[in-house]
C-alpha cells in the first residue's frame, strides 16, 4: 500500500517524537534528580534508545520507512534509496517530531530540572558532549557510530529475511542501537542523528530551567555533521556489496 507524503510526514514526526520520549527520556530518569531512576546507570539509557528506535520502525516502518533521522534520509538520496523530492519535507518532519518529543520530557520531568542543580547531567537531558572534550573523538565516534547503525539497519531491513519479516527486522533495528549505545555510547552519548541532537540543544538553549549552564553551540555542529556523513557512507557501502 503505498501511502499520501503528509501520512509519511505524520509517521516521521510521531516516530522522531517517541525516539527523543524514550531516548532523552530514559536519560532524564537517570540523570536528574529525585526521580525513581536516578542513577540507574548506562544500561538503562541504551534500552531506552534501543526502544526508542525499535518502536517507531514497528510503528511506521510499512508507512514511511521510519526514517527518524535526516541523516537516514540524506544518505538513502544521496545513493539513489529515494526520492530527493521527499527529502526536505521528510527532515521538517524530523526535526519538528524531536522538538515535540524533548518538549514531552521536558514538561514530564520539570520538577526534576527545577531540583537539579548540576549543569552536564541537564544538559545531558538535551544533547551530547564529548567526554574527553575532543572535538576530533566527538566527530571520530558520531561517524563510525552512524555508519555502523545505518548499515546494520539496511542490512537488516532489507536482506530477505528482513523484508519477508520486517516486525523481526525492527526488532534488530532497536537492538544494534542498544548495542551501539553500550558498546560506542561512552565518548559522547551517542546522538547518531541530527534531530535528535539539534532540536533538544536549541530547547536548552531557551527554556527557562535555572541552573542549565551553557547549550555548548561552538560543537554543535559535529553531532549533525558526523552522523550524515557516516550514514552516506554506511549507505553507500550497503549499496555496494548487499543491495
């Protein structure tokens, strides 16, 4: 069944905005203070991005491909995966669904943010950082990070297997970012995706919490960056030797 663009654009903004719900999410409970979760450590940050990304492709995977990422997007364009014209409408749709999405958090955990006095851990809440703050690592792992999930993701999507089940293949999907975020995840968090990163930093930057210190914009660059061009390069290697 082939589906009108806005149920595509639709299916972009909810699946975008219940990767940021689940993914920044599972770091708010984590991270902020006084909440049940507080301190409940790494795994439970990577099975909240795993789920994050898991869900919308069941969703949204036979309606828009569930995409959920610009750079997902740019990379499959720019490989001849899909149409250029959807392109621009399919990233508006993204980073409008991460902006909804952070704002969910946002207004969930506002008396947490209200009681959290240590400015990474909000900031964590948006965004990432490099932990060694190396710009050169920070880019280094965004990119491997995005080209091991975009190829993994391709593969499994739409190796036979994949496509005769894809309810199984999302379920690998959501998997190899669990893995990615436990095994690549410590550098920098990951972000992995442009919208995922972009949107919830411009957030920081304007809501009103009190002690969320600097939106960090002279880096922001390399979480958008990075991630698209690994994920050409994840692209273009699955086209070359898997499609």
């Amino acid at each position: 069944m082939e589906y009108t663009l806005f149920t595509k654009l639709a299916a972009e903004f909810v699946g975008t905005a219940l990767l940021m719900v689940f993914g920044n999410g599972s770091v708010a409970n984590v991270e902020l203070s006084k909440t049940k979760g507080h301190h409940a450590g790494w795994i439970n940050i990577a099975m909240g991005y795993g789920f994050g990304v898991m869900f919308p492709v069941l969703m949204f995977g036979g309606v828009s491909g569930a995409h959920v990422n610009p750079a997902m997007t740019l990379a499959q364009a720019v490989n001849g995966m899909f149409p250029w014209s959807e392109v621009l409408p399919y990233i508006v749709a993204q980073l409008l669904g991460a902006l909804a999405g952070q704002l969910i958090v946002y207004v969930t955990y506002l008396p947490h943010y209200a009681s959290t006095t240590e400015p990474e851990a909000i900031l964590a809440t948006f965004c990432t950082t490099d932990a060694e703050d190396s710009r050169f690592n920070y880019f280094i792992n965004e990119f491997f990070g995005t080209f091991i999930l975009v190829l993994g993701a391709l593969c499994a999507l739409s190796d036979p297997w994949g496509a005769k089940n894809p309810a199984a293949a999302s379920i690998v999907v959501g998997f190899i970012v669990w893995g990615l975020v436990t095994s690549m995840g410590g550098p920098t968090g990951p972000g992995l995706n442009p919208a995922r990163d972009l949107m919830p930093r411009l957030l920081h930057a304007i809501l009103p919490i009190e002690h969320k210190g600097t939106s960090r914009w002279d880096e922001a660059w390399i979480p958008v960056v990075a991630p698209i061009v690994g994920a050409i390069a994840g692209a273009w290697l699955f086209k070359l030797l898997f499609a």
